[in-house]
C-alpha cells in the first residue's frame, strides 16, 4: 500500500482538510502543521470579517484550499527519511 500521493490515506485527508483546515494534517499524525493551518484559517477568516463585516469566510475558504492540496500532496515516506537522516 502506498502512503504517497494519490493514496486514499491522502485524498481523505485533503477532504477533511477542505471542510475543516488542519483537520488532514491532524489525520496524517502532523500536529504542528494541523495547528497551524488551522490558526492561520482563523486569523484569515477574521482578518476577512473585519474588512468585509459580513460572514462570507472567503479567507477560510482559501486557506482551505491550501491546506488541502497540503495534505494530499504529503509524501510521509519523505519525510521518514528526513528524520531518519536527521538523527
């Protein structure tokens, strides 16, 4: 089974990551980058409200958007190796 790009392990996790953004990173086990997409998709939902004062989250929506093609475009046997370099 593959665990790189196109695997069903990433093309679920770029869903959840389109509806709530984190939310993929976090099924992939990467804490640090489901925090901060999730952060970042909060702050760019208030910096839009208050520009806009309305509730159309367009900021939220696009940072969705990058956080999901961030999660399906995750390779982990990448990012194995770098930790196992790294050591």
């Amino acid at each position: 089974m593959r665990d790189g790009q196109g695997s069903a392990g990433n093309v679920m996790a770029a869903i959840c990551s389109f509806f709530l953004p984190g939310l993929g990173q976090l099924v992939q086990g990467r804490l640090g980058a489901a925090v901060l997409w999730f952060v970042l998709a909060c702050v760019a939902f208030a910096f839009t409200w208050v520009i806009t004062l309305s509730l159309l989250p367009f900021g939220w929506l696009a940072v969705s958007v990058f956080a999901c093609i961030n999660a399906a475009l995750y390779r982990r046997d990448e990012a194995v190796l770098y930790q196992t370099r790294s050591r």
